[in-house]
C-alpha cells in the first residue's frame, strides 16, 4: 500500500509500517493481536511481514 491514508487498499504484504495508523489496524486484524503485541514482535524482529508473523505464531 502506498504511504497515502486515502488509499485504503491492502497494506504492503512484505512490511509493516507502524507509522501509518490504518496499516497498523489492518496487521493487527490480520495476526489476530493488539497494537502493543505488533509494535513488540516488530521492535524484536523488525518490519518484515513474514518474520512477525512467525514471532507471533501464527
């Protein structure tokens, strides 16, 4: 997804960008976590969609 919050498509699938709120909210949904879990799993094991997804085990 581009960086633009207008354009409500489907987030990047290979990474993660904390700084934007609807991307945040869409990982979220999609790993079935809280914010803080997401931000946690990313400081751990950075923005890579694939590495947070194992870290959270799903």
């Amino acid at each position: 997804m581009a960086d633009d919050p207008n354009n409500r498509g489907r987030p990047d699938s290979d990474l993660i960008n904390l700084s934007q709120p609807h991307e945040v909210r869409y990982w979220c949904g999609a790993f079935g976590c809280t914010e803080a879990q997401l931000r946690a799993a990313v400081a751990t094991v950075g923005n890579s969609a694939k590495a947070v997804r194992k870290h959270l085990g799903k």
